[in-house]
C-alpha cells in the first residue's frame, strides 16, 4: 500500500516536470514573438548605447576627486552601476506588457490551454530577463572596446548577479502590475518604488560618498548589494565576502519576489 507521503511525491514529481516544460514552451514563444518585433529589439538596446555614448566621456574628469584617473578605473566603477540600473529600471517597465496582455484578454485566452499559470507568468518572465541580459552584453562589449579589462570568470559572475536583479524587479513590477490594475496606478507605483531604490543602492555613484544615515538605510536594500558585489567583480576582487553575499541576498530576493508574483497572479486570473 502506498503511503501519503509517497503518494503526495509522486504527484508533485510529474506535476513539476509539466510546469517545467510549460515554461519552456512559453518561453520560447515568447521568445519568437521577441525575434519578430525587431523594433523592439533596436529600442531595447538603444538605452545602452545612449549610456555609453553621451555619459561614458564624462566618466574620467567626474571621478577624479576620489583618485581616478583613467577611463579603465572609471569603467569599473560605472559599469557595474549601469548594469543593475538597466536590471532594475528595465525589469520594473515590463509591468506595462503584461497588463496590456492581460486588459486584451491574451492571458485569458492562454487559461484556456492546458499550461500551467507558473509556466504563463515564468515563462514571459524570464524572456524579459534575456531581454535585458542583451542589453547588459551591449554595454559590456562597448566597455572592453573603450578599455574596460574583466576577467572571463569574473564577468559571468557578474551576468549571474545581473540575471537574479533583472527576475527580481521583473517579478515585483508583475506583482505591482497585478495589484495596481492601471496604468495610471501603476506608473505612480512605479515611480515611487524605483526611484528611492536605485538612489539608496549607489547605482550612479557609489554610496561610500554619502552620509553614514543614507549608508545604514541602503544596506537593507538588495540592490546596494548586488551593485557592490559587481563592482568587486569587476575590480577583481572575487573572493570580498560582498560578492558571495551579495549572489546569497539577490537569489533569496528573486525567490521572494517570483513567489508572491505567481500568489497574485493565480489570484488574479480565474
């Protein structure tokens, strides 16, 4: 005879591998209607080629109060910043796609197939996450043209960091989406949460200029701690405890973030 416990295994062991495969399908549709919108493709990745053109020749002269002097030192502080701002602006503008899916009945007519909701949410989500990923590549590729010198190993570490910044804000502008119901609300939401949050983790400059108060506040923010763990990646600095801490605290965001994005979506889809 079958125990409860066995037989609750063995239902959640097929019932994973189908979410799992779910989400790989949608996924790569998501992926191919991507492919086909190449106007999306050149507006996603003109962000940051503007970053790179119009602020990178300011970068040397801006830091030399903190004694940088070169474009490679200067790379180093400012790229990583400008990674986790696109991870966390980009991610927190995808809300806008799901909710005009949802208000045209996409995500309606998708209930009535056999996929699972973890597989319809998931799957668009990590599509915005490639997304942004292409764009974080962009700018790494202009930094090394520009004299930006990473280690290999240090680098995908760094895309790893990026990749749990982008799921999380992708998740929390789902869940924001879901829970605001409009565009108006939502832009205000938006715009309240993004903007303390990419000031109080040192995205621009880094926050060893700012007052102790602003220090203390911004190290509850895991934002602060993604952006500090990859600039000691880029400085090569792999083994700071800030950068093992800092994938630690990122991932256990990301986890948070997808958990109450899907509660609010089965909840919100019928």
């Amino acid at each position: 005879m079958i125990s409860t416990q066995t037989a609750g295994a063995v239902t959640a062991g097929p019932g994973f591998v189908k979410a799992a495969r779910d989400t790989w399908l949608t996924f790569q549709r998501q992926m191919l209607l991507y492919a086909r919108t190449p106007s999306r493709i050149a507006l996603s990745l003109a962000y940051p080629i503007t970053y790179m053109l119009l602020f990178a020749p300011m970068l040397r002269r801006a830091f030399t109060a903190v004694g940088i002097t070169t474009y490679s030192q200067a790379y180093r502080v400012y790229v990583p910043g400008l990674l986790a701002m696109t991870a966390l602006l980009g991610g927190i503008a995808t809300g806008y796609s799901l909710l005009a899916e949802l208000r045209a009945g996409i995500i309606e007519r998708s209930r009535v197939t056999p996929a699972s909701r973890v597989a319809l949410i998931l799957g668009r989500a990590l599509r915005e996450v490639v997304d942004l990923l292409l764009q974080g590549v962009l700018i790494t590729l202009m930094s090394l043209l520009a004299g930006l010198s990473v280690a290999i190993p240090d680098l995908l570490l760094a895309y790893l960091l990026f990749s749990l910044v982008a799921m999380t804000s992708v998740m929390v502008s789902y869940g924001l989406t879901m829970w605001a119901g409009n565009v108006s609300a939502l832009s205000a939401v938006n715009n309240t949460v993004s903007q303390p949050v990419m000031l109080l983790s040192g995205m621009l400059l880094p926050l060893t200029l700012a007052p102790l108060w602003m220090l203390n506040i911004a190290k509850v923010n895991p934002f602060y701690w993604a952006t500090n763990g990859t600039r000691a990646l880029f400085a090569g600095h792999t083994g700071f405890p800030s950068v093992w801490a800092s994938i630690v605290i990122t991932l256990a965001t990301a986890v948070l973030a997808t958990a109450w994005s899907m509660r609010l979506f089965a909840r919100s889809v019928r």
